[in-house]
C-alpha cells in the first residue's frame, strides 16, 4: 500500500518489488495487490477484504512514529503507532509480516510487534534510494528457496540489509527489525 507519494519513487519502489516476486523461484506462492493513495479506512478494509500475510506501506512517517495519510479531503493525518497496533491485532490470524517503509516507523514497528510476529520499521529518517534498495532486497530473500529451519522473514531482513550495503547508500542500519 502506497501513501502520499509526493517527494517519494513509489511507483519505482512497487516495480523493484514486483520483478523480484516475477524473479522469485517460488513466484507461485506469491499473490500481490497493490493499492495507491490509502486513506486509513483503504488500509483497514484492505487487510480484511485480502487477508495477506504480509502488509507492506509505503509513504511518510513522522519523528513520534505516525504514519502519514490522507484524509477524504486531501489533508494530511498521521496515524500514532497505537492506532496502527490496534489495526494488526485485529488481524493476527493470517497477517505475518508488516513492513512499514517509511521514515520514523521504528516506534510503530514495535507498538505492531505485540501482536505481529514479524514487523518491519525504520529507525530514523531513510533515503528513498534505501528504501527502495531494502525493499527489492527483501522480496528477493522471500523468493529464494528456503533451507531447513531458516527464518524465511529474517532471511528476507538480511537481504534488504545487504541490498542497501552494496549499493553504498551508507543507511544500512535504518531498517530494524522487531520479532513478537
């Protein structure tokens, strides 16, 4: 899910995304849904009508953790990381992972992370480079053929970390990542 795009290469972002699911050896278990200028209400009838198990959004986050949206008449309203919580306990029976790409999302990441096993945030402000480097990173990780009793969401994490390394973007230690 993308919001408020201006400023951002979201439509960039969700293009690295897909090439790495199309790329992925495992693309057949991949379903994937995109959904452009959300409001809060396009997130919470999104997540219920499509029951992924993973949420990932994409915007702008604000230093006390809020996630930034619009409203139905184009102004900004961010959403505190308790709202964000009180979302995804709702739906813990299927959602596995949230990545929440944006700038300050650590505190929403953690306030998630009580109820999600798997939750994704950003610890500090994050180049769209990164973001974006981290998020092809990532969903190349979720396509490679698992091993054993590997954590395919840490593994994933891992590859995000990596993909922000080797492109000497120097903000590899933005993404964190929370486990319930």
């Amino acid at each position: 899910m993308a919001a408020i795009p201006q400023g951002l290469r979201l439509d960039v972002e969700m293009r690295k995304i897909r090439e790495a699911i199309e790329r992925a050896t495992r693309r057949e278990v991949f379903k994937i849904e995109v959904r452009t200028a959300v409001r809060s209400q396009d997130i919470r009838r999104t997540i219920e009508e499509e029951q992924p198990q993973i949420v990932h959004i994409c915007g702008h986050g604000m230093k006390d953790g809020s996630l930034l949206l619009e409203d139905d008449g184009e102004n900004n309203i961010p959403v505190s990381p308790q709202g964000l919580a009180s979302l995804f306990k709702l739906h813990t029976n299927y959602v596995k992972c949230v990545l929440l790409n944006t700038c300050y999302s650590e505190k929403s990441a953690v306030a998630i992370s009580q109820y999600i096993n798997y939750v994704i945030g950003m610890n500090n402000s994050i180049k769209d480079q990164a973001a974006i480097a981290f998020a092809q990173g990532f969903y190349d990780g979720l396509g490679y053929k698992s091993y054993g009793t590997q954590d395919v969401f840490q593994r994933a994490f891992d590859e995000g970390m990596v993909a922000i390394e080797m492109e000497h973007i120097s903000q590899e230690l933005i993404p964190v990542f929370k486990k319930k």
